[in-house]
C-alpha cells in the first residue's frame, strides 16, 4: 500500500487541477455582494480640498471603478467606460487606487474622462475595505447604498450589454 501512496497522491491533485481549471475566475463571489458598500471619505483628484462620500450617491445607481494608470487592463477597459459614460447610463465614479495624482490627471486628459469624478486612494485602503483583488474592477451600487454586483477584471462589451445595463434597468425600475 506504501508504493501506491504516491500514485494516491498525484491522482488527487490531478482531480484538483481539473476541478479548477473549470472554474471562472470572474466569477470569484464577493462578500460584499448584498452588503451596504462601505463607507469613506476620500479627496476628489484635482479637488484635494473637496471630499467624496458614497452617501452622496444615495437614491441613484452607481457604478464604483477602481482603476489606475498604471494598470495595462484598465487601458483596455478605458473606451468602453467613455462609450457608457456618453451613454449616460449611470454616474460612473472612479476610485483611483495606489497611484499619483499627476499620471492619474494625464491618463484622464490623454484616455478620456468618464467619471463623474474621480477619488484618491493612494494608500489603497478603500480599495483593501471594498476586497479588491486588482484593478481594474467595478462595483455596480444600488440606490439604497447596497453593492448588487462586483465585476473583476475590465469590464467588456458583452459584461456592459449583458450584464450591467439589465441590472441597471432593473434596479432603476425596482421602488
């Protein structure tokens, strides 16, 4: 029986990668989901005197993204938040995380901006409060301060059409 431990072993551990290369990692559940979006209080990015709260945002859906400039992905995302935000959907607020004021500031000017505004987290606390695996990523927020949704990763047409904008009418529609 000794012999054939490892031969155990390795077929359990076959069974393992098998199970995981199955799963999505987009789909990672969140904690948060169904949870009222936690509370902060940060400095709008070329507005350090003036401060963002997310109870600002009460009675509207909102998308939360957090993003950086130093992020490739969210350079890929980038277009698609400016289509939605001409779109005029839902107010997009940015969440800049770990980055500095003035590549943030240039990204906007040279990418586009689609963001009602844009908050700093340098330190990246927001971003730690809120389980962010990495930017980019978005937290679609109900009128009532709930997070309905989380996705990771840029967000793409098909999340935008399939996903985001049903949600959104539906939310709107919801009393």
């Amino acid at each position: 029986m000794k012999r054939f431990l490892p031969l155990i072993i390795f077929v359990g551990l076959c069974i393992f990668l098998v199970i995981g290369l199955k799963l999505n990692p987009k789909e990672i559940p969140s904690p948060f989901v169904g949870k009222s979006a936690p509370d902060f209080q940060l400095p709008i990015l070329n507005e350090s005197k003036k401060q963002f709260v997310p109870a600002d945002m009460k009675g509207q859906v909102w998308l939360l993204n957090v993003w950086a400039s130093w992020c490739v992905s969210c350079r890929e995302e980038h277009p698609l938040l400016n289509d939605l935000a001409k779109k005029n959907v839902l107010p997009i607020i940015g969440l800049n995380y770990k980055d500095k004021d003035g590549p943030a500031t240039e990204w906007l000017t040279n990418m586009g901006d689609p963001y009602q505004l844009s908050v700093v987290d340098a330190q990246g606390q927001v971003g730690i409060n809120y389980g962010v695996y990495g930017v980019p990523e978005s937290f679609l927020i109900d009128q009532k301060g709930t997070i309905v949704h989380k996705f990771i990763g840029p967000l793409t047409i098909s999340s935008i059409k399939d996903e985001l904008i049903p949600m959104v009418n539906k939310l709107k529609l919801a009393p």
